[in-house]
C-alpha cells in the first residue's frame, strides 16, 4: 500500500521552503500526502528555535503524536529543522518513540535515514555541524505553483546577540549566481509569475563568491528581467548591509515589488550596540528615508523584540519614537527570549521583568498598529493590482489575493474565484490592521510598469 506522510512545519520561510524539499524527496520515494495525522505512516516535524515558544510547541506537538502512535504503532515519527539541529540526541532522549532526528545540514537525508530506521527497528540521528558547499538541488513539492521560494544564501555570518540562527544554521554560503537565475528560468517557464528570494541577510548575498560587489542589486535585476517573473521579493535584508545599488535595483527593475522588511530590532542605539547590530537608529532611518524617496509607493515592515537584556524604560521610549517615525506598514513584534549558547542569554543579571516587558509590548503594538492603520487608510479609492490565493478562509464567496505591498486584500466575487496565480484589479474599499477589503473591477494580464525615479543618495 501506498505510503503516506504529514509534515508539519514551524519557524521562518527557510523552514517552509525545506519542507517543500522534504515533500519532494518523500514523494520521490514513492510517498503521498495525507490529510490527518490520524491516517499518516510518517509524521515529520520541520523545527524552529527562534525563540523558547517554538521549542515547547515542539515537545507539545510530539506529546499529541505519541498518544497516536500508541494506536497506529506502524506510524513512524522524525524531527528535522533548527530545533533538531539544537536539541539533537535531546529530542529521542525525551521522547523515545521518535524514529529519525536529522538536522539543517541534511535535509537531503531524510528519506534514507526514515528507510534506515524502519529496516533496523532502531532510532537514528544523524546530525552535521556544517556543510561544506550549496546543497544540490533537491525535489521540491511546491503548494502554489504560481508562487516560489529560491534560497540564495544558507547561513549567517553576523552574531546578533540574541539570535541561535547562526549556530543552527551554520557559516554564511552564497548559491552561484548562475544557479539563482537559472532556477527562476525554469519556474517561471513553468508558470511561476511570482518569486520570494531567500536568505538571512540577502543584502551580503555574493560576499563569499566574488570580490565585485554588490551582488544582490545584480541578482535583484537578473532575476526581474526573467520573462514571465511580474513580481520579485526578498527576505531578509539586513539594515547594516542595505545598499544605494539594491535601492536602486527595487526602484528600476519593474518586477521588484515596492515592499521593504527592515528588521529594526530596537530604536536605542545603547541597545543596538549591545545586540551588536552594526547600525544606530539615525542610520537606519536614513537608509529607510532613502529608500521612500527612491522607490513610489513602498510598504515597509520589520521586526522588533522588547525587553532585551539591560533594556530601560529610556531605551524602549526610542523604539517607540524610531517605530513612530519610520511609519511601519505592518511589525512583527517579540518578546525577547534568552537562548542557550547566545551572548545575550548569559547576561541574566540585566533580564528585564515579565510585567515590564508585557506592558513595553502592549504600547509597541498601538503605535505599531496606528501607523498600519493610517497607511491602510491611506489606500482605500485606490485601484490594486492584485494576485489572488483562492477563497478567503472565513468565506468562500470572497477571493483573498496580495497586492505587490504584499497586503492581504479580500474581494467578494461572482461565481466562481478566479484560479490562483490571476491577476485582478481591485478597488480598496476598507481597511484594517492586517489587511484591506476591497471590489473586483476586473481580471487582468496587464503587466505593470513603474517609472523610473532618480535615486536618492544614501
Ligand atoms: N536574519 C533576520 C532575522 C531572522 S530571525 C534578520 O537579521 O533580519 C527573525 C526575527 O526573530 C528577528 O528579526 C528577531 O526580531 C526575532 N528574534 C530572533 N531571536 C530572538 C530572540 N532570542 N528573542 C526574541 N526574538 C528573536
Ligand atoms: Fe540572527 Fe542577526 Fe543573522 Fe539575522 S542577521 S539571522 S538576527 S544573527
Ligand atoms: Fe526558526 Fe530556524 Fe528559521 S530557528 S526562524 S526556522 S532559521
């Protein structure tokens, strides 16, 4: 009988996008996707330990698959992803009933290792600590075929003081240029219009490939002058790293969409020295100046995390002020969460208490959502260009689709909800924090085309 698998995937869009590969390799081997945990033979959790939350949703989740397991024995369970890569023999230590633990490093090894451990009857675990080269291209089952993840980078480089990514994910690698361009070549010869590139500080993409910098403006236009590719998005640019030529690539390549996540982190630039992050809050907003005169139109996000370690009320009232003025169209928001082996977790002496942070957060996220608010506002009588996913997930008579700012907007239609991946023009009628509403003016294959606008100096 035909195998069947679940994958459940938690963390950032790098974990999404293995679990597309993941997909592809179990399908390779002969596998199809199930729809319940209930009637699958291999659940596979892909892990995230950004933050401690992620770690306790994982010993959750596998609390939940054990009690199945007890009633499906044949059911094999493995653990892939960043919290693998941290935990490792942790994870069979305290829950015994998983079968395969594999890292970041050997997504491509999943398969074998789950064959390996059925035959033998035993757990395996195999985890790497680096990888010596770009991982070869893998099979990947993609969800939306009109839409496509492409890693250009694996790893980080940086130390923020916080952050566990670089120890999970290992040393900064950039993929060959030639490899990006050709792998967009061949998506949107396969219909793909729309594509997401991926990396943990995309603007230092090509710092290991080439002394001639800077690289990722290049990849930007290579990548937006590919026929068939109408939308072009990147993440993360880190802010040290944003350059006057990647400015200029989002302002001039038509294809790039006009949509920035900056991640800020905190407006003090006591705190952002602490964090080692390389900029202050005046650079950063200058950069961000930049970029909102060169490029028409341009959302902006970020990420911003409260009550870092030696955090005063004096140092959040800055993030306060820089989120004020930098205007955010949307921001995720987190409470800083002290991870083991990080320099910031070793500073206990300097926590700030729970109740301070809960209610530093609180007044982050009104000034987070005033400005998204007003910059929603600021849309309605406009008519967007919008690719739609499918039905709105509350009701099925309403599209749901993203303009090029990345909004979310739901559209009642008539009928049937035009195939994900159309194009549509939609009239903005309303507007929330997260998202607009809007009317249906009509479908379209109208490309669009921006004006070139001078670029601003940095
Ligand atoms: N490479 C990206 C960030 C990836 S992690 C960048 O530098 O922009 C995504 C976000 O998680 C970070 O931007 C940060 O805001 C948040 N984050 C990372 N570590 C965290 C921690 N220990 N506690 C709380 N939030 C954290
Ligand atoms: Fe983490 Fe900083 Fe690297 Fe981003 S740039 S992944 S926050 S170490
Ligand atoms: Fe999480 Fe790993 Fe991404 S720790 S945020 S899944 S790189």
């Amino acid at each position: 009988m035909t195998r069947k698998y679940v994958i459940r995937t938690f963390g950032c869009q790098m974990n999404v996008h293995d679990s597309e590969r993941l997909a592809g390799l179990l399908e390779a081997d002969g596998m199809v996707a199930a729809d319940d945990v209930e009637d699958a033979d291999l659940v596979l959790l892909n892990t995230c330990c950004i933050r401690e939350n992620a770690d306790n949703k994982l010993y959750g989740t596998l609390g939940h698959l054990v009690s199945v397991k007890a009633r499906n024995p044949g059911m094999q369970i493995a653990v892939g992803g960043c919290l693998a890569q941290k935990d490792r023999d942790l994870i069979q230590a305290r829950v015994p009933q998983v079968d395969a633990v594999f890292g970041t490093h050997n997504v491509g090894r999943a398969a074998e290792l789950l064959r390996e451990a059925a035959a033998t009857g035993t757990a395996v675990m195999e985890i790497l600590d680096e990888e010596d080269a770009f991982p070869s291209a893998l099979p990947v089952h993609r969800e939306l075929p009109y839409t496509a993840w492409v890693t250009i980078q694996i790893g980080c480089d940086n130390s923020c003081a916080f952050c566990i990514v670089p120890s999970v994910r290992g040393k900064e690698i950039s993929r060959p240029f030639d490899e990006v361009v050709g792998e967009v070549q061949g998506l949107a010869g396969a219909g793909t219009v729309e594509v997401t590139l991926l990396g943990q500080n995309v603007n230092s993409y090509g710092r290991d490939l080439t002394h001639r910098r800077p690289l990722f403006a290049e990849l930007l236009r290579a990548v937006g002058e590919v026929d068939g590719i109408r939308r072009v998005r990147f993440t993360s640019p880190h802010p040290k790293d944003l350059r006057p030529e990647t400015i200029a690539a989002m302002a001039e390549a038509p294809a790039v969409c006009e949509h920035l996540h900056l991640p800020l982190q905190s407006g003090s630039d006591r705190t952002l020295a602490a964090m080692h992050r390389g900029y202050t809050a005046a650079r950063y907003l200058e950069r961000l100046a930049a970029a909102r005169a060169a490029i028409d139109d341009l959302a902006v996000t970020t990420d911003i995390i409260v009550g870092f370690p030696g955090e005063t009320d004096d140092d959040f009232e800055r993030t306060l002020e820089v989120a004020a003025e930098a205007a955010y169209d949307s921001a995720y928001t987190f409470v800083y969460s002290p991870r083991p082996g990080t320099e910031a977790a070793e500073m206990v002496d300097r926590f700030v208490p729970a109740e301070v942070v809960a209610e530093r957060f609180e007044r982050l996220t009104v000034v987070v959502e005033r400005s998204a608010l007003a910059r929603h506002q600021a849309r309605i009588g406009r008519v967007e260009e919008v690719v739609v996913e499918g039905p709105s997930k509350k009701h099925p008579a309403v599209a749901t689709g993203r303009t090029r700012q990345n909004k979310l907007v739901h559209f009642p239609v008539d009928g049937a909800i035009p195939a994900a991946g159309s194009f549509a023009d939609v009239r903005v009628t309303g507007s929330a924090a997260h998202f607009l509403r809007g009317e249906l003016v009509g479908l379209t294959a109208r490309p669009r085309h921006k004006t070139r606008i001078p670029l601003a100096v940095v």
